[in-house]
C-alpha cells in the first residue's frame, strides 16, 4: 500500500505549487517511494474527520499503515528518515540538515507568513501599505543572513539535503512579492531546487489538479 | 566533555525563562546530560565567530565534539534521539512526538511572534492597538484548536515528550499576554510542564544568571 497525502480539493494559488502539499510530494518524488492523493475542500477540512487527522484542519496529511501525520516538516522529516536520499549518513551532517529543515520552518518561514498577512489578510486595513514595508524590512534582514551564509555553495550543507528541500519550499513563497530578485544568490538557489526532476514532478502533480483542463503552462 | 550551549549574557525577558536556550537547559535536564554554557552580550551574537556558529545571529547554539547546531527545535531533537527519555521507541509514537515538536515551532509560535511583534516592536505604531486584537485572534484559533485536541489528556500523545517540552515552551510565551488564562485547559498543561523537576532546574539555571543577586524569587 502506497502511503496517502492530502491535498486542496482547489488551492487558493491556483496551482504555483506554494501549497504545503508540493513540499511532501517533492520529498516523495526524491526518494521514489510512489503515493495516493485524497483532495479535500475548504469545508471537509473543517469536519470532524479530517480534524482527526489535523487538528489544525490544514492539509497535507500523511498517512502510512496505522500511522497518521500532520504538519508539513514532520511528514518531510519522517519520509526522509524512513528512506535513503534526503538525510546524510554521517550523524553530524543528519544534524545540520535537520536544522536547516527546521531553521527554515521556525526562522524563514515566520517572516513569509507576516509577509502573507500583510499583503494579503490585511491589505483592506489603513496601516496596510506602511507596515508592508516594516514586514518586508525584516524580511531583508534574514534573506541577507541567509546569503552571506550561502555564498557560493550549491546546497546548504554538501549534497542536497531535507534541508534545502525546506528551505527552497520555503525561499519560493518570496517570489510573490519581487522580494527574491533583491537576493540573486538566493535566487539562484531557489532554481537549483526547481530544476530537480522530483521537483518537476511533484509541481505538476499539483499543477494537473489545480489549473483548469485548457488552461496554458505555467510551469514556463 | 559536556556540549556548551550558548545563552544571552542579559536576557530580554529579565530571567522569566522565556529565551530560547530554557528550552535547550530542559531537554538536557530531561535526559540527565551536564552541560557548560558560554554567554554572549548582544554585541557578541553580531560578531564573526557568533555568526560562524548561527548564521542568523541568535543563542542558543550547541556544540558537541565536532558537532555544532543552531536552531532551539533542531537542537532538541538532537538531545531527544541521543538519549533516551525524549522520543518514544515505538517507531509511530516517536514520528508523533517529532510531528508535535515541529507543529509547535512551525504552527503555534508564528502566532506568538506576530503577537509579540504588535505588543512590542510595533507599539509605537498608529494602528498598534487595532492591530493587536486582530492578533490576538488569530492566535485564539490555533489555542482553541490545541484546547479541543488535548482534551482531559495529560500531555499531547502518551507519556511526555520532546513535543511536550516545545508545545509547552512556546504556550508559555503567551502568558505574559494573559491569552493563556481564557484557555484553562492549556494553562493547565502548561503548569504541567512547568511542574516538571527538570524544567525547573533549567528554569533556575537560566534565573541564576539574569536576576540581578539580590533579586526577590521570581520563581513564586
């Protein structure tokens, strides 16, 4: 039995492939271990039987045998554990590239979602444009940090890691709001990590779902 | 030799135990692991041999042997997969365990740093106060979400964990809000947490350095 994710019945980005979801397919796809999708709707994600699953009622869920999963970093930790491909062998590298997973949930990713709500949740509110360049002002501070620390290498640590699967995931949801082309080493990164095949798939698996049966390529 | 972590040479928070190397004293406490701490002035963190160890500047760090990690989550789970006492053996149980730690630092601190973040850093702004009632329920979402999944339960899954230890530690900065009192439940687990032997020897440890000698006892 193929282990089972959730995923947008419709994702709210219409198929950029910013949707949690693409970050556990792309974990899936590098370590070639096949899965099934069950999409859910805005409404099931709030019923009790998805609840069971996430009590955040949020996707994407994991689920393998008798074992059930929510929240996107764990699901990439736990794949990356059960699987050769996204964790180093030698223990001191396994560290690092967990804590580059987790530096880009707890110490990139937070600046994205003030990001989100600035645009987004609070662009009707009087202090929208002001505290949007506040939000974006932190946000430098760290994509700086995170390129001074990056240089010139590929990858965070070595090879390719759960790490870099993170925080590229993580760096993409930047590209929104133009802050990216401020941080050409980061940019730079971000495409590495979108030129992966796994990647590849894992964005069209998403994309075959949320962008209408007509609709052009927006992978291009 | 035991790891050194590293702590602020003055916490902000003036010793209520809420920098983040409280939750790193805690995980070696839990596990029964003596280690030496190496304090650091806020212009120190900003220095070259600082950022050598955390590219974004920030305590606490860890070192162990040629081992060495930033990132509080990152560091904990290290700790919880070295010694016994943190992790479940059961392989599902311990994914869970992991699976609350990350949710911890990925789902519910995000909610606290906007919080912080309207209380504090933003509150000289004109729409501070607006603002911070629209944080603040946000954050009632996610802390009724974690209310009705904890339940009667004494901890998050099972015996305590290194999830525990992260969902406590962050729930704990919600205090100085007074958010925490509207959800009996979770200040109850909080208590729980705060109850433990371990937490309070790393909560002492962590007082000893920042409250001034002749201090009152902030712990009461």
């Amino acid at each position: 039995m193929n282990p089972t994710i959730t995923a947008f019945q419709r994702s709210p980005d219409g198929g950029k492939g910013l949707a949690r979801d693409t970050r556990v397919r792309w974990a899936l796809e590098e370590v070639g271990q096949p899965y099934d999708v069950r999409l859910v709707s805005f409404e099931a994600m709030k019923q009790p039987a998805h609840l069971a699953r996430h009590p955040f009622g949020q996707i994407p869920t994991y689920e393998d045998g008798s074992l059930v999963l929510f929240e996107t970093g764990a699901i990439v930790l736990h794949i990356a554990e059960r699987h050769p491909g996204l964790l180093p062998t030698d223990p001191d590298a396994r560290a690092r590239a967990i804590m580059w997973a987790i530096a880009a949930l707890n110490t990139i990713e937070p600046t994205v979602l003030d990001l989100t709500a600035a645009r987004i949740f609070e662009a009707d509110r009087p202090w929208a444009k002001e505290r949007l360049r506040l939000v974006e002002d932190r946000a430098r501070v760290r994509l700086a940090q995170l390129t001074d620390y990056l240089g010139e290498k590929q990858w965070l640590d070595g090879d390719f890691s759960a790490g870099d699967l993170m925080m590229v995931s993580v760096l993409l949801r930047f590209r929104v709001t133009r802050l990216l082309d401020e941080f050409p080493t980061l940019a730079g990164y971000v495409a590495r990590g979108e030129a992966r095949p796994a990647y590849r798939r894992a964005f069209a698996a998403q994309l075959a779902i949320n962008a209408p049966p007509s609709g052009e390529d927006r992978l291009g």
